[in-house]
C-alpha cells in the first residue's frame, strides 16, 4: 500500500508540480520542500531504516535522537535539492549574489592563471548542482560535467524520466558540455587543455579497478577518473562543497588544490592521491551528515579487506 501511495505522489509531482516549481517565489519552494521532505521521512519506512543503520554504523556515539534528527532532515535536504534543480531556469547572477555566499574562490582564480585546465571533485552533499550554475555566473569559465548514463541505471521507468528531467534542466543551464560516464574522454582532454573546467563526483560508483580508500571510518572505493585525468594533464584538482548552513543561508566553498604525489610509480601514486581526495570527503560529510545524500547506498559500498 504504502509503495503505491509513494509511486502516485511522485506521478502527480513529476508531471502536474514540477512544471509549476520555477514560477514559485523561492522562499515558498524551500517551504514545500520542507514539507515533502517530512512527508517523506515518515511514508518511506524502509529508506528511513537503512539511513539510520548506516549513519549509526559511522556515528556510534551518537544518541538515537540525533541520529533521528539527521535522517530527518536528511530527507528534507534531499527533497529540497530536488525542487532546486528545477528552479535552476530562475537562477541569475541576482539570485548568487542575494543567496549564495562564496568562499576561497581565489584557489579557482590562481588555478586558472596556471593555463592547464581544472578538475572540480565534489561529494553529493547540499546543493551541488545549483554551485554549477554559480560557479559560471562567478567566474565566466567554462563548466563541463561527467554524468551517468540514466538508460543504464537500474531504476523504475518513472524514476528514469524524472532523472532525465533534472538532468536536462541543469544541462540547459551549463556553459560546458556533458559527457557520458564511460565514454571516450577525447572531448574531456579537449576541455582540460582549453583551461576550462571539468567536475565529477567522488563518491559516484565505482568498478573493482576503481581504488580503495579510508572513507568514514570504512573501506570503500572513489572514482580513479578524476585523478588520473589530473596526474596526466597537470590541471589542478579543487576539491568544493555546497551547503544549506543552520540560518538558512547558502555557502559554497573552493578548497586549496589537491597537492598530488608524482613519483613514477602509478598505481601507487593513484592510491595515494585517491586516499588524499577521500581525507577531503570525509570532514566536509561528518560536518553536514544530514546533507549528504548518499547514506541510503553507504552500505553497498564497503570493501571487506584492502586488497
């Protein structure tokens, strides 16, 4: 009973909501999305479950109303980035500077200067497509982005078209180009030797080749592609986060470039970088748990032993 209510109210959101949510004043879409969230939270029993094992799994010192408080707003964070993909059409220099503030956007600045292409690794936390926007609106560089291929993804024909629905608004927004996970990265080099940027996530899926890395006290894999793309062109690697801060305002933060180990040996470089980049992910993920959005699959991700 419950798996079809959820599927019905996602029909109604994905076909008579969504088209209305850039026309709503911002404040108000923050407001629903709280409400769906919460609406959320409390119909999807099972979602709620595996959240909570797998934050009480990395929080165990935490009481379990905490851990409570996290998952909720976990879900509301959640439904809150949902909508703010759609309204990704209203969003202006106006809107970055009246709700979006910025942090070391000199470390992009100084990278840029260098001429060799930069590589943005961004975890699913808080507001991560709208900084993609923001970050074109700041600096005028190019943003291109590497993205999953949705038709390979093991989800529900309904949840395949919503996908492809957020997906398409935030490619009509981007400078840049989207690529295809997997593809060939010819286009990707051409972008990085044209100064511009390329981003990625570092917490994506990942295959058995991918490296294996410390990540919240588990071991996991990250995504070698954006570092052996960084080792083998020089571009600067920035690690950045985008989050929703108590007061509800909006912080989005550059880091300093990823210092990365080059002595030759490969495989042992790519490992050593990999773990620099999970010592990145895994502060900015215990600083905002309830912002990250990917603590529903942790638990698929667990490697048994360092191979």
């Amino acid at each position: 009973m419950r798996r079809r209510v959820r599927y019905v109210a996602k029909w109604i959101f994905h076909y008579l909501l969504s088209p209305l949510v850039p026309s709503l004043p911002f404040p108000l879409l923050r407001l629903f999305g709280r409400g769906l969230g919460g609406i959320n939270y409390f119909v999807n029993a099972r979602l709620r479950r595996q959240i909570e094992n797998n934050l009480r799994a990395v929080f165990p010192d935490k009481p379990q109303e905490q851990i409570d408080r996290i998952c909720r707003r976990n879900f509301i964070n959640h439904a809150m980035h949902s909508l703010e993909i759609l309204y990704l059409p209203r969003v202006d220099e106006k809107f970055v500077k009246k709700r979006i503030k910025v942090h070391n956007l000199e470390h992009v600045e100084k990278a840029a200067e260098q001429g060799k292409g930069i590589v943005f690794i961004l975890g699913h936390i808080g507001f991560y497509y709208l900084s993609g926007v923001t970050f074109q609106l700041l600096t005028g560089i190019s943003l291109n982005d590497i993205s999953q291929e949705v038709s390979k993804l093991d989800i529900s024909p309904l949840d395949r078209k919503i996908l492809e629905r957020r997906l398409a608004n935030y490619q009509d927004r981007l400078g840049g180009k989207v690529f295809e996970r997997g593809g060939s990265l010819l286009g990707v080099i051409k972008a990085i030797k044209r100064n511009e940027g390329v981003s990625l996530f570092i917490d994506a899926f990942t295959t058995e080749n991918d490296p294996i890395v410390s990540l919240l006290d588990r071991q996991t894999r990250i995504p070698q592609g954006p570092i052996r793309m960084a080792m083998q062109t020089g571009a600067a690697i920035i690690f950045s986060t985008a989050v929703r801060e108590p007061d509800g305002s909006m912080v989005f933060t550059f880091y300093e470039p990823v210092e990365l180990e080059i002595t030759g040996d490969k495989k042992m470089d790519l490992q050593h970088n990999a773990q620099k980049c999970a010592d990145l992910l895994d502060p900015a993920i215990r600083n905002y748990p309830d912002q990250w959005h990917l603590w529903r699959l942790f638990h698929e991700r667990f490697v048994e032993e360092h191979e």
